[in-house]
C-alpha cells in the first residue's frame, strides 16, 4: 500500500530562514519611538480712515498668536492708518500704527509654549473727537495686551489740527510697547477755542485750551505720550458811543510715561473771559475778566511720571464821557508727579 509523505523540497527551507533574519534586522535597526512636532501660527491686520464734516478719524488693529508643541511658529502683522482733513475752518493730520509679533518653542516633548499678541490705536479730529462740535478738538489712543516670552506688541497714534480761522492748535500722541506678560493702555486729549462777541456798546471775548492724559501699564508694558492746546490772543473791539475792548488767550500742556506696573495721569485746563460795556443811559463803563486753571497730576509705580503746565490771560477795557473802568486777570499753574 502505497503512503504520501510530505516532501520538501531543498531550497524551500533556506528562503523561509532568509525571510525571518531579514524581518528580524529591520526590527532590530528601526528608530525608536518620537513624539511628533507641530506648531500652528495665525496673524491679521487691518485699517481704516475717513474724513468728512469737519472731522476724521483713523484707526488700526493687529492681531497675531503661535502655538506648538516641541516645535516653532512665528506671526506677525502690522496696520497703518493716515488722514488729513481740511475744509474752510480747520486742517490737521492723523496717524495710527501697530505691530504685532508672536512666537511659539518647545522642546522635543509634551511641554508647549504659546504666545498671543494684539493691539489697538486710533486718532480722531473735530467733530469726531472727543467734544463734538468744537472744531480743533482731538484724541488719540493706544491699547496693547501681550501673552508669552516670545510676544512683542508697539503701537503708535498721533493727531494735530489748527484752526484756519485764528492760530488756535491742539495736538496730541502717544508711543507704546509691550512684551512677554504686558498690558498698555492710554488716552490723550486736547481742546482749544475762541471766539468774540461784538456789539455796539458792549464786547467780549472767550478763550479755552485744556489737555489731558492718561496711561496704565502692567508687565512688560511701556508708554509715553503728550497733549498740548493753545489760543490765539482773540481780541474785539466796538462803541458807537464810548469805547470798549476785550482780549483772551490761553495754553496748556501735559506729558506722562509709565513702564512696568504703574499709572499716570495729567490734566490742566485754561479757561478765560473777558468783557466790557457802556451804558449810554447812566453813562457809565463796566470791565470783567476772570480765568479759572484747575490743573492736577498724579502717578503711581516706580517708573511712572507726570507733569503739566498752563498759562492763560484775561483783560478788559471800556471807556465813556472821560470815564474809564479796566479789569484784568492772569493765571499760570504748574503741575509736576515725577
């Protein structure tokens, strides 16, 4: 009886020891296990400007942020804005300007590192400015917030403005930064008008500048800035029947700086008046002038600082039959937080 046996052939076994030394090689030669890397980074920008009824007003925003994990990412991103608005009673120039930085490291395992950056400036003239309606009014801001060693925010706003009118002036601006774990915030403003009031027997005269600042700071953050607002001496004259004269001016300024964990504020405001009449009934002639200067400043932290200064004018004049009454006041306050 006849009994199959399983029959191998010579080369079957050398190729299946073959296959097994050359799997067990690779295993043998493959890299050990790595954590995978990645990082991620994102940026956006924008302005805007417009002009128009006496007013203007620019603005620009900028953002950035990075992530990764055992691996880098970097984004950046910037934004400018520029206006210059003129029309019959005033001309001026706004400017505003941000970077952003962002970055993200770590090393070749779970730990990650992520930063954020963004910021804000603006700067606005006239009507849009902070006193609707007072042509020469303006404002300008700043806000920077950074988060991560490897985060850097600056930004910068500026605005001026004079009147055609008269040589009344307000200017404002501010400059600011901030890195790793840092916050800035600051607003500047400034006002100045005048105007005259004739009649036949009576005239008088107004005249105001004010200027204001406010910064804060945190962390890595750092600004300085400064406003300033000046009249022109505005003067009138008239009488029919007797004479009588009026004049004012007024200025003022204020700049401020704070860096680290600190605050700093100023403000000094000039308002002055003045005034003169005839009565042709009585025959008599009245003067008034007054000024009123409330000016403060104040700082907190070590690397803040603020100062300001005025100076303002008032006098009157009025006159009949030989009769003369005169009335004057001047006024110069100074303020200093160092």
């Amino acid at each position: 009886m006849h009994n199959p046996r399983l029959r191998l052939t010579p080369g079957t076994g050398v190729f299946a020891c073959a296959v097994a030394l050359l799997m067990a090689t690779a295993l043998a030669s493959a890299p050990p296990f790595a954590t995978a890397l990645a990082a991620s980074a994102t940026a956006s920008s924008e302005s805007h400007a417009d002009s128009g009824h006496g007013g203007v007003h620019s603005s620009s925003h900028s953002a950035g942020g990075a992530g990764g994990a055992g691996a880098a990412g970097v984004a950046d991103g910037q934004a400018a804005a520029h206006t210059e608005p003129a029309n019959a009673f005033v001309e001026g120039v706004a400017d505003s300007s941000v970077s952003t930085h962002a970055g993200a490291s770590g090393a070749p395992d779970a730990d990650m590192t992520a930063t954020t950056s963004d910021g804000d400036t603006s700067a606005q003239i006239s009507s849009e400015g902070p006193h609707p309606g007072v042509i020469g009014a303006l404002a300008v801001r700043a806000e920077l917030e950074t988060v991560g060693a490897d985060a850097a925010a600056d930004g910068a706003a500026a605005a001026s403005a004079a009147r055609l009118t008269d040589a009344t002036t307000t200017a404002a601006d501010l400059l600011g930064s901030s890195t790793g774990d840092g916050e800035v915030g600051g607003l500047a403003t400034a006002l100045s008008e005048s105007s005259t009031f004739p009649e036949e027997t009576a005239t008088a005269s107004f005249s105001r500048a004010r200027s204001a600042i406010t910064l804060s700071t945190a962390g890595g953050g750092a600004i300085d800035g400064a406003a300033s607002a000046d009249t022109s001496d505005a003067t009138t004259s008239t009488g029919s029947d007797g004479t009588v004269s009026a004049s004012t001016a007024a200025s003022s300024n204020v700049a401020a700086s704070a860096a680290g964990d600190g605050s700093a504020s100023a403000t000094v405001d000039i308002t002055t008046r003045a005034s003169g009449s005839v009565d042709t009934v009585e025959r008599t002639p009245q003067a008034a002038a007054d000024a009123e200067a409330p000016a403060e400043a104040a700082n907190d932290g070590t690397g803040t600082s603020a100062t300001g200064s005025g100076i303002g004018s008032a006098a009157a004049e009025a006159g009949i039959d030989g009769l003369t009454a005169s009335s004057s006041r001047f006024v110069n306050p100074s303020v200093s937080a160092p």
